[in-house]
C-alpha cells in the first residue's frame, strides 16, 4: 500500500491512501409505470425492430391553433399540406422507408391530471386521413405531406362560414395523430413542435377584378403543454423484460445474460446498488473515503452510429418501490456520468460516474434505507435511446466496477 504523508493537521499521524475495487456492485432492471411526455418540444413518430427491447413504436397526438380566422367568404381552397420541421433527432436506420398515417381524433385532448405520458390513450378513426412513405431526412429542414383536399375543404369551408376562434375550431376539429406503419421496420425521427417549423397550410385564392390572389393559412400546434404528446412502447418485448409489469419489479442482471437495460422514452431503467459497500468500515483504525467512482462498462457492440452511445446522464435516486427521491449533486452542481473513451479501442469505453456524496450517505444511514442510483438524461421523455450495461460477471475485457480512494490514518505514537 503506498504511503502519503500529508499537510500540518495530520502532523502526529501517518496517512496510508488505498485504492479499493472489490465491492460489489449490483445492478437491475425496472420498468417506470409511466413518463410524461407532454411538456417537450418534439414530436416522435417511427418503429424499429430493437434486437434487446423488442419492437419499439412512437405515435404523437396534437391539436391545432390559428392565429386569426379572417378568411375572405369568396375564398376557394387550391391544396392542404402537413409541413413537419425536423429537429435533427433521429434513432435507428433512416435508410429504410418509413410511413407516416395521418388519422382525425375523434375526441378532445383532455387530461384530469394536466398531462399525458407515454402510455396515454386518444380515439382516433382507424381510417387513416393519408398514408405517406418518405425517407427520414434529419438534417434537412422539413418534410411536406400532401393531404387529400377534401379533408382540407370540410375544415377551410368550416373556417370560412362559421369557426370564429381556436374553441370554435377544437369543437369542429379536435385534432390529429401520426402513426407508424404496422410493419415499418427503420427508425423513430424528431421533429420539431414549434410553430414556425410545424403547421398545416392551407394554399387558397382569393377572386379578383384582374386575376386572383394566391394566399395561405396555418394551423400550428396548440402551445399549452398538454395539446402534444408521443406514445412510446415497446409492442413486442424481449422475453427477458416481459415480467417487468409494474415499477416495484425489478430482474437482477445475473437472470438476464449480465446485463440491464435502459431506454428513454418506453422506462426502463437500470437501478445500481453496492451491497458491500459497509465494508470499507471493517478496516482497522480510523479512515475516511476520500473520493469514489462507478466505472459502469456498456455491453460491447451493443452501440454504433445508427445507436449512438447516450453522454451525460444525471444521477438520481429512487427508494423501494423505484420511486425518484432525490437528485445526486455536488458543490458545484449536478452529479453526472460521462463517457471516458480515452481506451476505446481496447474496448475501456466506461461511464465515470462521481458517487461520493451517495457512498458518504450509505456509510452512515441509519437505518439502512433499501435505495439505488439510476441514470436518466435530460431527454429521457423525448428519445428512444438505449443503454446496455454489462455487469461485473461478463467478462468483456474492461469491467463495471465500484474504486474507493480510502485514507486510513495511523497515530505515529501507535
């Protein structure tokens, strides 16, 4: 063990500094009841085949605003148009066509609790208003779905003779879901919900003494936080999560091949314990955890460019039944991992994981509380991202591991 001495306060003492590494570290998998996905800026629609999560779906559901209703009486609709802003998010293959089916709800977006998550429910008509094919396109600006102009005329007719305001509107036309297609199998794209960049358009002519004039009007997405929100599911789950059915559950990564899984958006999450942790006080003479770090590896090739690694995750904590009780900090702000790829081609890409300040509450809680860290990023409502995390069994070079930075003093008069 190497041997530091240090500054005027320890004068009649020795200081031993050891490194510690051999604590267990438990992690498992549970599954969040619900996440709210109502109050974000983004509208997430696709599917994929997840090779780990199964078959993974977003639909989104909104209603639409005007800004005015002053439409000349003489007016004549031309064509309608879905105008859908990209947003630059994308998961998954977006070399593979994807389907947008455009369908009418048929009742109002109306919460008792002022939200809605990922497993809301609205009526929709299961006859789609359009069905559109298209290849995502992220980096571009946007992307325009035709719509059918008898659709567009009910509304514009309606507009014109007798919707007066936006409670007119909604009672005349509640709004509209985009859903995947039941087969698609490429990726879940982000586009924006701001009014500049998603709208439907409507192109009309107003008669004129020499001609006509060529007009729009839009209609952009209610900007009260619960007129938008994306369904998230995985419809077909891994075998190995198919018993996470309520959020108390949890599976240990030993009973699913070492690892656990996280996922924005769907809910679940891994919950991260170090169930030996106590040990560190069975060391003889007086000491102190001087700083603590969680190397948490994700599994190998379980990341690429169309499943980018998720950086900077915020450390929570949730007590036994998984609920979240507290945000882990610092002096200087939030806790947060961040990817360490300095070795990454020896296969050491690791999370680092400051945990100090949760070790220190575990050493002396009493009584012992049965919590757990987990990780969430800042956009765990609005993404389909992933994580698999190997745990200290899997054997794939670099290991998830717990390190403690430990002085031990010893009195030199000893």
């Amino acid at each position: 063990m190497p041997t530091l001495v240090v500054g005027q306060e320890f004068t009649n003492s020795e200081v031993r500094v050891i490194s510690i590494d051999t604590f267990d570290v438990e992690l498992t998998t549970f599954k969040f009841d619900s996440i709210i996905t109502s109050n974000t800026n983004r509208i997430l629609v696709g599917q994929y085949e997840d090779d780990y999560f199964g078959e993974i779906k977003s639909s989104s559901y909104f209603e639409l605003n005007g800004s005015n209703f002053n439409i000349d009486d003489e007016a004549v609709i031309d064509s309608v148009g879905l105008i859908l802003g990209y947003d630059k998010y994308f998961y998954n293959d977006t070399t593979r066509v994807s389907t947008i089916n455009i369908h009418v709800l048929t009742d109002f977006l109306e919460s008792d609790d002022q939200a809605f998550y990922n497993t809301s429910n609205v009526p929709y008509s299961q006859i789609p208003t359009t069905t559109f094919e298209y290849y995502p396109e992220p980096n571009s600006d946007s992307l325009y779905i035709p719509l059918p102009i008898n659709f567009g005329n009910n509304i514009f007719q309606a507009i014109v003779d007798e919707i007066d305001d936006n409670d007119d509107l909604i009672q005349t036309f509640k709004g509209i879901t985009l859903q995947p297609g039941q087969q698609d199998d490429a990726s879940i794209t982000g586009f924006s919900k701001r009014s500049e960049k998603t709208y439907v358009r409507f192109y009309y002519k107003v008669p004129q003494e020499d001609g006509s004039d060529e007009r729009t009007f839009d209609l952009y997405i209610n900007p009260n936080p619960i007129s938008c929100f994306n369904k998230i599911k995985n419809t077909v789950p891994n075998p190995d999560l198919e018993d996470l059915t309520n959020q108390e559950i949890n599976i240990n990564s030993t009973a699913t091949n070492n690892i656990s899984y996280y996922q924005s958006g769907t809910g679940y999450t891994t919950r991260i314990r170090f169930p030996t942790i106590r040990n560190v006080l069975d060391i003889t003479g007086e000491g102190t955890v001087l700083s603590a770090f969680l190397h948490l590896k994700p599994k190998k090739s379980s990341y690429s460019d169309l499943l980018p690694i998720i950086d900077s995750l915020s450390l929570y904590v949730v007590d036994q039944n998984n609920t979240i009780s507290d945000q882990i900090t610092h002096s200087y702000g939030g806790a947060y991992a961040i990817i360490n790829s300095n070795n990454e081609e020896f296969n050491e890409l690791y999370y680092n994981i400051p945990v100090l300040r949760y070790i220190d509450r575990k050493l002396y809680q009493s009584p012992l509380i049965d919590d757990a860290l987990i990780l969430i990023p800042k956009d765990n409502n609005s993404t389909v991202s992933r994580i698999l995390f190997s745990d200290t069994y899997l054997n794939e070079g670099y290991t998830t591991k717990l390190i403690i930075t430990y002085a031990l003093y010893e009195n030199e008069d000893d």
